[in-house]
C-alpha cells in the first residue's frame, strides 16, 4: 500500500483541528425555527470531553464537537431554552451538515448504502426517528431508503459519527443485517450473523498493526507482549508517529458513549487488521480511508464463514490502549487479572 492509493485531499477535522469552525446554518436555522417535537439534547452533552484519545478518529470531529458544544451551551441561556427544547431531531441535522462537508471537503459524492436483494444503492442521510415506520426493520429501512433514523440523544450522535468515519463498513454490515433478516425475519433471536455484527458495531475496537507479532500476541490474551513490551511501538492519538507499528480505533458507538465514564473493565471487542510499515506515514485521515475499506473486506470474509459467531472477535480491555489512559505508563496496571485475563485460546 501506498499513499496514493488514497485519497489526495485530506479531511482535516480531526482530533487536531481548532474548534472554531462555524455552526453552518442549518443548525442555526433548526433552533431559530422551532417547532412542536421535543428535543433530548440535555446536560450529558456537556460531558464529552472531544479531546480524549479515543475521539480522535472521527471524520469532521471539529464541527460536530462546535455544534454540539454551541447547542449544549444555549440551555443556560433562559432565552434560548425553549427554543432548544423545541427543536426536533438536532442530531440529525448537525451530522447531515458534518456529511456534506466531508463530501465538499473530499471533493465526492455523499456515501450510499450497498445494495442487497433488489434495491440499488441509496444516498445516505440522516433523519428523524420519527421517519422509521412502524414495524419495519431499522436495517431494512436504511438499505432500501438510505434514511438513517436518529434520535436526539449520544447514543446515536456517536452512531452518526461511526457512519461518517467509517462508511463502507457501516454500510457492508448494513447489508449483511438485510440478508439475514430477509432470510431469518425479525424473531426472538438475531442469529449468529447478527449478532456478530451487533457485537462490533455496538462495542467493536479496530486494532491495525504492521507488526504481526502484536495482532498474535492480542489474540492470545497476550498482553505483555501485546500492549506493554511494544509500547514505544505504538501510535500515539494527539501526535501520529510514522514509525509507529500498532493503533487502536473505536468503531462501537456505545463503546464510546460507555467512556463518557472511562472504567478500567471496560472491554472491546476487536478485529486485527495488519497492515504494512507505510500506513503510519499517511495523515490520519488517510489512515481512516484506507482502513474503512480494509475492514469493509475483512468483515465481509468474516461474516461469509459458516462459523462465524461474537467469540471471532477479540477482547480488548480498552483503557490498557498505550496512550489511551495516563494510568497504563506503569507496568503494573496490566497486573489486574480480573481484568486483562489468561482467556479461553492459547497457542
């Protein structure tokens, strides 16, 4: 792989970008025109700390962390308060803007969802929740319309922010979700297809690695020889490194709502994706593009197996990351068995 096998014109929102870009107008427009629908946007908002490590990945984190922040701030504002309170389906306007930007700013078409049955391929676009009939499969619903329904809540600010980050992949899995409810239907249980896609998008981690050893040792509940004997081998969040061999990115987005409260039993579960020394040369933006395609095809390889189940996924205690959580510098951080564990496989 090399640099130009992706895209040459980076996003630069990231995690490093300043946090004064502009609250585009139709963020402006919703909360100037209210209308009768009640907004969730309340006072959890303000604990998203967009500086953490585990952020730093998200396509167009600057804007949306400036809208979010903006918005959250009017709800000291008594004359702003109702306005807010009033304004439907914010989240789902702040990212529509965020998407087109990305778009603008890579010069591309909006992403779109990938055809399964007989559908084509749908532009994707945030909505109401409001807009999901009832009955109907909220998978089924994005893939044969490209309306992803979103409620006003993090929950599903982070979900959006997966979507924009990692577009191929939400939308390999989306597919998948619609083969299996087309074959399966909607009953008590997902089925292990599902259900292993459910456990990645909900709580996954992506570890990408140019060092095999690492990914192996990870596998294999090794986390010495995982996470803390490669310590200087691995990339950190705020200052990319292109000699690092080894990065962690949260794909789960209830994972990332967890570590609004960071527990040092928060658990991962993970995929190793390998990759070769010149990936860290990229910006991290490059980085992302590169790995949604990567991921897209391992999960589609993965999800193709006739065994495939949740426990193809690799634990990964979260904050045991170097360089996610000031507390892993110290050895003996990693000494706490009831949290990184012997596990179930050994070589």
């Amino acid at each position: 792989m090399t640099a130009t096998e992706l895209p040459a014109k980076p996003n630069t929102n990231l995690c490093n970008a300043p946090f004064d870009v502009p609250v585009n107008a139709p963020v402006e427009a919703a909360i100037n025109n209210p209308s009768a629908c009640d907004s969730q946007l309340d006072d959890s908002f303000a604990a998203i700390d967009w500086q953490a490590p585990w952020l730093c990945h998200l396509n167009q984190l600057g804007y949306i962390s400036k809208a979010i922040t903006k918005l959250s701030s009017l709800r000291d504002e008594p004359a702003q308060t109702d306005k807010l309170e009033n304004t439907p389906d914010i989240i789902a306007k702040v990212l529509n803007t965020a998407l087109q930007q990305q778009a603008d700013d890579l010069q591309q078409s909006l992403p779109q969802t990938k055809p399964a049955l007989n559908n084509q391929a749908q532009t994707l676009r945030f909505v109401s929740q409001n807009a999901l009939p009832a009955g109907e499969a909220y998978e089924s619903f994005i893939g044969t319309t490209g309306n992803i329904p979103t409620r006003d809540n993090l929950h599903d600010l982070f979900n959006g922010s997966i979507w924009l980050t990692f577009p191929k992949t939400k939308a390999l899995l989306n597919y998948y979700h619609m083969l299996e409810i087309n074959q399966q239907g909607i009953g008590a249980s997902r089925g292990r297809v599902r259900d292993t896609i459910t456990v990645l998008d909900e709580n996954g981690a992506i570890l990408v690695t140019a060092e095999p050893s690492i990914g192996e040792a990870l596998i294999d509940f090794d986390w010495q020889k995982s996470l803390v004997e490669p310590r200087e081998q691995w990339d950190k969040p705020k200052q990319s490194n292109n000699h690092s061999r080894a990065a962690v990115y949260i794909f789960g987005h209830a994972l990332l709502e967890k570590l609004l409260q960071p527990r040092k039993a928060l658990c991962a579960h993970s995929i190793v994706i390998y990759v070769t020394p010149d990936f860290f040369a990229l910006s991290l933006s490059e980085r992302i593009s590169h790995l949604d395609q990567k991921v897209a095809d391992y999960m589609e390889a993965l999800l193709s197996q006739p065994d495939v189940t949740p426990r193809k996924l690799s634990p990964l205690p979260i904050l045991g990351v170097p360089h996610f959580w000031a507390e892993n510098a110290k050895p003996n951080f990693y000494d706490d068995s009831q949290v990184f564990r012997s596990g179930r496989r050994q070589k």
